[in-house]
C-alpha cells in the first residue's frame, strides 16, 4: 500500500474555479521566452564561434571583434569528409513579441546565408548574435536531451536544434513562432510554470513502502520493457502545446503529464499507481484526451503518447472493475 496521502480534490475536477490554476493572462496561443540565465554572447564571452575556429581564427578576441563588425561577415567555406559542405539563402521570420516595449506582435524577417549543415537552431544564433541581439529564446544542450528549445516550425512542433534547415521547403520563408497554449513572456519564450504544475500533481517520482531496501531494487526486462517508452520524455513540452484541448483548457493535465504518470504507474518497483490512477481519473484526466495523435506525430523522442494515455485509460477501467 502507498503511503503517500491523496491531495484534497473537489469534486468537480482539479479546481472549482478554473482561475485558480490558470496564469495570469490564460492558456493563449504561445508567443515567447526568457533567456537561461548564465548565456554569454557578448565580446566577453569565452566562447568562440566554431565557425570561426573552422576557419582558422584561433584568436578568441580577433574572433569575437570580427562578430562585432558593423558589415556582414561572409562565411568561410566550410569543409567535410565529403569536400566543401553547401552554402545556401534562407529567409527566416519570426514571430517577436517584447511586453516591455509594446502589446503588439509582430513578425520580422531576416535573410541569412547559412551551411547545409546548420539546423534551425544556428539560424536564430546567427540573427541573435550577428544581427539582433535582443532576440530572446531558449536553448541548452543544443543536441535533443534538454528539451528546452521547442517552438512552431512551419506551423510544427519542434525542437530548433533537430530540424536541418536543408530539410525544409527554402523556397518559401521558414515561420518559428513559440509554442501555443503557454502564456508569452517574451519572442520565442514561454511560460512554463503551468505545465510543470501539472507534471508535478502527477507525484513524478519513485514510492516505495516498507522497509529501506539493504540493496537496490531489482527489475526484470520484461518488467522494464514495460515502460521503457514512457521514460524517455525530456519534458519539452512539445506534446502538451500541441494538443488542441491543451489550448482550450487550462485544467487539463495535458500529454505530457499523463506521460510521466504512466512512466511509474507501470513500474513493478512502485506503490503509489492506484494514486496516480485516482488523480487521473478526472474529468481534466485522462478523459479529456480526443485522441487527435497531435501528441504523437510532436514528440521528438518518438513516444507512443497516445497509446500512452488510452493504457492509462485500460488502468483505470480495469481497476474499478
């Protein structure tokens, strides 16, 4: 038996007044982010550009001073296994939006000249640090594990760092918005506080009852293989803010949650599943799930999101049989 306690639920649904969980200004369509806090792009910074080390400025200073310059800088050859990696024009908009400036949106467009190697993510560092440093967004690890740069690409859910820019249509201007259905702060940033709310109402860690093990617990494959999938979220969000009851309801628990909630409520090593059951077993739950697979075809590590919830949904029905 669990010996954690069931939160004090009302009876119809999470909150009686949806307000009390909503932001401040709602569940609107995403507009912005805030930069992490220790980014460093000025002349400062230690950081040398690859580019620039690629070709041959090994000078950090000579290499931060030819940032700086006023003039385009034109972009060295740069060479692969291959031979000469292709250069090519991209017109890139996006979506801008600064509360502390004005309530309004706009879009800006940048003409850049970039490698066929480059993803998304090296556009907005180019137009951030060689054009428009007052671009703000969210990045990290820059290759797929943080989770902390998903926005709309071309109208998709995406992490910035995984889309190669040479894979999109560069016919036609590429379109980087924030994700929907999380309050803007600002350009590319969103609020993040109500989807971690709900990540943390789903008890997103291990309960084990009893006596402190003398050793770890053991878990066989087969017990293992059975949320294997579910393991894998990076919380980026990018299922969540595609779901269009998401951007409707700010009570919902959202795909992201009920994820993480199957992540241990299949666990062998744990207690507390018929909890977790019983907290989804609401009407902003699992219920509230149309099975649209917007979740799915988002998820850039290839979970079975909506599979996900409707065994969540088995779990539920199954116990109270």
């Amino acid at each position: 038996m669990s010996t954690a306690h069931t939160p004090d639920r009302p009876e119809n649904g999470r909150n009686d007044d949806p307000q009390d969980r909503a932001p401040e200004h709602g569940h609107a369509p995403g507009q912005g982010q805030d930069e992490r806090a220790g980014y460093k792009t000025d002349a400062d910074s230690p950081a040398v550009d690859a580019r620039d080390t690629a070709s041959g400025a090994q000078d950090p200073a000579a290499a931060n001073a030819e940032a700086e310059a006023p003039s385009r800088v034109e972009l060295p050859e740069k060479q692969g296994s291959a031979g000469a990696i292709p250069q090519f024009d991209v017109t890139l908009q996006i979506r801008r939006y600064n509360p502390e400036v004005s309530d309004e949106v706009r879009w800006d467009e940048y003409k850049l000249t970039m490698y066929g190697t480059d993803r998304v993510l090296d556009a907005l560092h180019k137009v951030k640090w060689e054009i428009d440093g007052s671009l703000s967004f969210r990045r990290s690890c820059a290759h797929g594990v943080c989770g902390s740069d998903a926005m709309r690409i071309n109208g998709q859910n995406r992490l910035a760092c995984k889309v190669l820019l040479k894979d999109l249509d560069l016919d036609k201007p590429i379109t980087v918005e924030p994700i929907k259905g999380l309050p803007c702060e600002k350009d590319l940033i969103v609020d993040m506080e109500p989807f971690f709310q709900s990540y943390r109402e789903i008890m997103p860690f291990l309960v084990a009852g009893g006596n402190e093990p003398t050793m770890e617990r053991y878990q066989s494959p087969e017990d293992r293989a059975r949320f294997d999938d579910t393991t894998k979220c990076i919380l980026c969000a990018a299922c969540t803010s595609s779901c269009p009851v998401f951007w409707t309801d700010g009570q919902y628990f959202g795909p992201a949650a009920i994820v993480n909630a199957h992540r241990f409520i299949f666990d062998s090593r744990d207690d507390a599943g018929d909890l977790r059951l019983e907290i989804l077993n609401d009407k902003e739950g699992v219920w509230r799930c149309r099975t649209t697979f917007n979740c799915t075809e988002a998820c850039p590590r290839g979970i079975q999101v909506t599979k996900a919830i409707a065994e969540v949904k088995n779990a539920i029905l199954s116990r109270s049989m």
